[in-house]
C-alpha cells in the first residue's frame, strides 16, 4: 500500500496514512474493500498533472469483488450498479451512447479524477470507514490538481459538495446536481447533461473532450 510517486508528497501521507495504515492492517485481508492492490487506484491511474475532471464518489461499493478503486465504478464483469446505471442512461440521454461495460478506467486515463472520498470499506457495511480521515486526502488531492490549471468538478449529491466547500475557483467548471441514486436521480440529476457541457468547457479552452461513450483509452 505505497502512495503512489506523484501524490505522495501531500501532507496526508505524512499526517493521516500511517494511523489509517495501521487501522487497515488490523485487519485480514477479506475484512476491507477494495484491498491493497485497489486501494489507490484513483490516485495511480491519473497524475495531479493529468487532472482536467473531478468526480467524487463516497466510499468503495461494500459488495465484495465489486469496487475497483474508482468512483462509481465497478470490474468490468460485474453488473451494473444503480446509481452507475443511472448515469449511464443520462450519458445516453446526453451523448447518444454509453461504454459496454461499469469499468470507467478509460475515463480516468483521460483526466478524469474518480475519487472517493473514503477509499476504503468494511464489506456490507457503507460509510464504515467515513470518519477515518480519509476525506483530507480528497481536498488535498483536488487543490493539488487546481494547481496545474482549471478543473471541471462533477459534483454529484450533498456528500461531494461539502467534501470540496472553498475549492472550486472562478475558472474551474461546477456543476453540482443531486445524487445519480435511485432515491434521488429525479431530483436534477436526470437532464443536467453534464457530459457534453463539460466537453463543450474543455474544448471551449482549446482542450481535447473527454471520450465519455467509449472504452478507449487515450491519453489526456
């Protein structure tokens, strides 16, 4: 469980991660989810440098083998969950198509940042892990991606907007709705189009849109 090189000189890891290392080590390996080899997935599959989108998700999915370490997403095996159901159906709404599989890796290798902001779990238990510090990592990680230009936050629900209150500046893109949850997708998520109008924000700044649609994996 190595930070990975290009984050690893926020304060977190200095301040927090070696408490929460040792609350994760307390216990075996099927106890938590995503497990070591996910854990900072998001983190690893963009740079601070990369970073051009923000998402921001809760925690991982407390069904076992379904989190992959991005938020939202799942392995491409596993059937999709509703709230990622529900974004793909406005994706389509929005774009005309959607990528075949939970799998959002192609997003993150684009720039797009899909971060929870508790990056662990206890299996069947959602939120265990919400008051283990975790949630600093997140703004750290956010402010040090603003610090290489605008970003476009996708904040989705209460939870992702209070995580990030104060960062986002006049150049970044917001664009807050409620939660892509079945209990609340009606409420604004449905119809607000983010997709496209983030795409039309980056290309507006001379900058390559975000192949949402598909499983490519470009580059950003």
């Amino acid at each position: 469980m190595t930070p990975p090189a290009a984050w690893a000189d926020l304060p977190f890891f200095r301040e927090d991660w070696p408490a929460i290392r040792a609350r994760l080590d307390g216990l075996a390996g099927p106890d938590w989810i995503p497990g070591e080899d996910r854990l900072f997935a998001a983190l690893e599959a963009t740079t601070p440098q990369q970073v051009r989108v923000v998402v921001l998700g809760q925690d991982p999915y407390p069904t076992p083998g379904h989190a992959n370490g991005l938020a939202f997403s799942v392995a491409s095996h596993i059937a999709l969950p509703r709230s990622l159901s529900n974004i793909f159906t406005e994706l389509r709404d929005d774009l005309g198509s959607a990528p075949v599989t939970g799998d959002l890796s192609p997003w993150a290798r684009q720039g797009v940042l899909l971060l929870n902001t508790s990056l662990s779990v206890t299996p069947g238990c959602a939120g265990a892990h919400a008051g283990w510090g975790w949630d600093r990592l997140a703004r750290q990680a956010v402010a040090t991606s603003q610090a290489h230009g605008p970003v476009a936050f996708l904040l989705w629900g209460a939870q992702a907007r209070k995580a990030v209150a104060g960062l986002p500046r006049p150049q970044d893109l917001v664009i807050a709705t409620a939660h892509p949850s079945p209990l609340s997708a009606r409420r604004g998520f449905f119809g607000s189009r983010p997709f496209s109008r983030i795409n039309d924000w980056l290309s507006a700044r001379g900058d390559r849109p975000i192949d949402w649609t598909g499983q490519g994996d470009h580059a950003p």
